[in-house]
C-alpha cells in the first residue's frame, strides 16, 4: 500500500448490503444504519445504500458503481461458508484480484470449532480465501473475517452480515483505520419536529430562511420530511471544530424557531409525547384520557415516555354509548342529539375524566377510524378531539383524517396530544 493511498481522505461512502434474505418482507437491514450514524460520526458521509440479493452479476455490476463514486466502499453479508456467499469472490473479480487461501486463517477457523468440540465442516475453508493484498480484519464472534482493500483512490471494506459481529468489529475499525482516514470533519445534527402543517406550508415559510445557509462557512444542508401527523425538518453541518457547527446549528434553530412559532413542537427530535411529559411535569399538573376510536393509544403514548407516572393519572378506552353514560356520565341525551361523533360528546368525555380522576386535564377522543360506519354527514376519518382544563376552561375540535384505519386513530393521538402541549405552552408563557 503506497503512501498516497494511506493518506487519502475518506469523505464519501456507499453501503451495499448483501443477501437475498433482505429483499424480503421478513428480514430488514439494520447494518446500514448503524454503520451510516458511526461513519457520520468520523466525518464520512453516506451518499448512497444499495440491497443486493445473492446474484453474483447483480452484486458485481453494484460494485463497479459503487468502486467509481465512492472513497469507501462497505459491504456487509455473503462471507459465510455456503455457495450463496459470494461477496469475497465478487469483489476480487470487480477489482482484478486472485483469491489467495490463508492456511492461518483456516487454522484459526478450525481451532474456534474444537472449542465447540465440534469438526470444522470443508466448506467452511472458503472463508479462508482472500483477495490478494488484503488485510484480513480478525473476526472474534464468527468465522467470517472482515476484509480491508485499499485500491486506488478506494477502500473496499467486506463486513459480516450478523450484527452480533459486524458491530464490534466496525468499531474497532473506526477507532483506528477509518479514524485515521478522516479529516477531523463531523457531521453535526439537528431534527426539527413541527405539526399543524403541511410539508408544502412548512417548506414556504422556511425556505427564504434556510436558503442562505447553503453558501455559509461551514455550509448547513437542510431535508425536509413528511412523516404521520407531522413534519421533520433535519440541519446538518460539517467541521472539525465542534464549538463552531453547534454554535451555527444554535443560531439556524433559534431563526427556524421563530417563523414556525408554536407549531414547532421540538428543536433535539423529542417527539410529541416526550415534550408534552416534560410540560406536564414542569407545571406540575395531571391528565386523565377518555378515548373511543384510537382505542387507548393516546394513554399508550403518554406511558411510553420513563417516568409518566408523575403526571398520567387514569384512562378510560370506551367504545360502546352505554359505557360512556355509565363510567364517564356523559348524558345519553347529549348522545342522542349529536351522535357519538361529535364536538359536544367529546367535550363531555373530556370533563368526565377531569373530574372523576381528580385532575387538573381531561382529554376526550371519539371518531370513525373505518373501514366501516361512516355517513355522508360524518364519513370515515371524522374526528372530534377535545380537552377540559381548569377553571371548567374546555376546548373541541372537529377534524377529517385521511387514510386507513391505523393511521387515522394515530393522527387522532396527535391532535388531541398537540391540543395539551399547545395549552400548557399558553399557561407556561402566560405566568
């Protein structure tokens, strides 16, 4: 390995996971976000990830892309001992190398077998075979060595495939050879969380704000993403001096903060449950949730969260109109009236749990999550959302969700949660 190579920066890496296994619904590839959060940490960012099943022109013609784009190239999976395992021989025909056997390397993966009493099977010597020039990267929880190729302008990295060995074994490797291989750049982080809006409205208001940001020294990337009932806004920025990229998130954050207002529910990617808890717990108050159609997900969510005991008192999950007389003493007339869909019920199940538990919230949930029992009047998605606070202050909203039944109960959660964080930020802001 020449002196060039050694010195050569590593910036820019492609992940290619390995196995047929994983373009099935029943295995998913976990590797690739461990090693993207531990490559981002040296400074190296992941511009592309490929899945590969085991088809040996399939994984090479991967290679040859991945070769010419890429300072590192990271493999995991297809080291094994079987005929589906072709990483090591794809990658030495991609570069142009011989495979070599190490008789150490069999020896080593013999010996690990007799301390299993067992026989070391014949099939497994191929793991012994290794692209010429090579560093063999030991293996101390498998038989699958790691394998590390310095070529050209590249480094072609082969992982295992169980996490059990990849993960100390890319670990080890960042701590030495891929450190040694950084600039002293990290990528820096921030995950703002906003609901209330849309991607498209989010993206209007903040785009004149980030838009400078692109030819700043150190540059700050912006991705907006459109999840269930909410909005992620990620800021990332690369330097070697830590002060210097918090110091410029800080600042991004802090002018993000104050176009989106009270929409922004977390600058740290706290989700909605976590930053109404710590409301909670800073006003020292208590809430008790009455819930039809999300079926006990709100208290779920509010329970998730360490340390809810503190202030999530009780939760009824009432579906029936008899249930909601008998437990909660909404009145059956007010049922009657305005169906049990409705802003008034919803009010009425939210004061009966703020009374009945003793507390100082109430939150009320009712709706129609389908498939079935919509109208013309109030189709599928209808819900109505309500919260009953001191005072005897209460607050209802009427909304249409789209989607199936999963995601319309999950986004029924998020509006009555962000109705509580909302009104405790007013009482907060209001002292």
């Amino acid at each position: 390995m020449s002196d060039d190579r050694a010195s050569a920066v590593l910036k820019r890496a492609v992940i290619i996971a390995v196995g047929s296994e994983l373009l099935t619904p029943n295995r998913i590839d976990t590797n690739s976000l461990f090693l993207t959060t531990h490559l981002n940490a040296l400074g190296i960012d992941v511009s592309q990830k490929f899945v590969v099943g085991d088809e040996p022109a399939d994984l090479s013609d991967t290679l040859q892309y991945a070769v010419g784009r890429s300072d590192l190239v990271v493999t995991t999976g297809g080291l094994g001992p079987t005929e589906d395992d072709l990483t090591r021989e794809a990658v030495a025909t991609c570069l142009g190398l011989p495979l070599e056997e190490k008789p150490k390397l069999i020896e080593a993966i013999r010996a690990r077998f007799a301390d299993r009493g067992l026989e070391m099977p014949a099939i497994n010597s191929r793991q012994a075979l290794v692209p010429a020039g090579a560093i063999v990267i030991p293996n101390a929880h498998g038989t699958a060595p790691g394998l590390w190729i310095d070529r050209e302008s590249t480094v072609i990295l082969l992982l295992p495939g169980p996490p059990r060995e990849l993960r100390p074994m890319f670990e080890q490797l960042a701590r030495d050879r891929l450190s040694a291989r950084s600039d002293g750049r990290r990528i820096y982080r921030r995950v703002l969380r906003i609901t209330g809006r849309t991607e498209s409205h989010v993206e209007e208001l903040t785009q004149p704000v980030y838009a400078k940001w692109y030819a700043g020294r150190p540059s700050i990337k912006t991705t907006i993403l459109a999840s269930l009932g909410q909005i992620e806004l990620h800021l990332s920025t690369t330097d070697a001096n830590v002060s210097v990229a918090e110091s410029v998130l800080d600042d991004a954050t802090v002018e993000l903060a104050g176009v989106l207002g009270k929409d922004l529910i977390s600058t740290d990617g706290s989700s909605l449950e976590e930053v109404t808890g710590s409301l909670l717990c800073e006003e020292g108050v208590r809430v008790a949730v009455a819930e039809s159609c999300t079926g006990g997900l709100v208290a779920s969510r509010l329970t998730d969260v360490p340390g809810s005991s503190a202030y999530m008192h009780a939760g009824w999950t009432l579906y029936s109109n008899e249930s909601k007389t008998a437990l909660l003493g909404v009145d059956e007339r007010l049922i009657h009236k305005h169906g049990s869909v409705s802003e008034e019920v919803a009010e009425a199940m939210a004061v009966g749990a703020r009374h009945l538990a003793g507390v100082e919230f109430g939150l009320g949930v009712t709706g129609i999550a389908g498939p079935s029992g919509g109208s013309n009047e109030k189709p599928i998605g209808t819900v109505c959302v309500a919260l009953a606070g001191p005072d005897g202050a209460t607050k209802t909203r009427r909304l249409q969700l789209p989607g199936e039944r999963d995601r319309v109960k999950f986004q029924a959660s998020q509006a009555v949660l962000d109705m509580l964080r909302r009104t405790l930020m007013r009482r907060r802001q209001s002292r």
